[in-house]
C-alpha cells in the first residue's frame, strides 16, 4: 500500500466507519453502564426534553431485557428505531460497493428526521411524556 493510499476501496472505508461508530457505541455503553451516562446539553441549557432525551436509559434497559422501562423512556425511539438503523446499515452495505442511497430512501430519511423534530416539540407539550 503506498503512503496517503489507505483505505481505498468503498468497502474498507465503510467498515472503517462501521468500525469506528462500534467502537465508540461500545466504549458509552460500558461508560453509560459504570456513571449513568452523560446529561442531555439540550436538557441542561433550555429544562425541555430533546427528542433523543432517553435513549441512554432505554438502551441500558433493553440490555437489562427491561422493555417496559425501555418504551418508558423514549416511546417514540423505542418504536421507530429499526426503521433509521436499517437505512444506515442499507447505506454502510451500499457504500462498500461505492453506491449510494436512492432518493425514496433520503426522502423517508428526512421524513424520519421530520417525525423527530415533531416528536421533540410533542414530547414537552404532553404531561408524562418528557
């Protein structure tokens, strides 16, 4: 491999990615498990639930086999997730053969992420929800 060659091919580099993103979910994990986690910066800052405010929680409970406490507390993540997670592995087996997602799959991307900021706003506006 010559020198500034690295990491050629789609493949290696989404591995790579793939890789890093592991590494980093394990190392919070095991951080998340030992402390508790990290406080939500949006939370501190405005006192309302951001729309991801919970998933460390729900994550730890799902390794617990909790899934009451998981849906408890982020509903809307804990029902929808499967959908971004497959978008993001479609994409990561994608760009290991140097391709990229179509525009239906962008566009229900950007409706997730549309859902998102609905579900943030709803969340602090419905007692019991934040």
């Amino acid at each position: 491999m010559r020198p500034g060659r690295s990491l050629q091919k789609p493949w290696q580099r989404a591995a790579a990615r793939g890789g890093l993103v592991l590494a980093v979910g394990i190392a919070y994990g095991l951080f998340a498990a030992r402390f508790g986690g990290l406080p939500c910066p949006f939370r501190l800052v405005t006192g309302l639930a951001c729309p991801g405010c919970g998933i460390t929680t729900m994550l730890l409970a799902l390794g617990r086999g909790d899934i009451a406490a998981a849906f408890a507390a982020n509903p809307f993540l804990f029902a929808t997730a499967p959908a971004p997670l497959a978008l993001w592995l479609r994409q990561g087996w994608l760009a290991a053969r140097g391709r990229r997602l179509g525009p239906k799959a962008e566009a229900a991307a950007l409706c997730y992420a549309a859902a998102l900021v609905v579900w943030g706003v709803v969340r602090n506006l419905v007692p019991g929800l934040a």
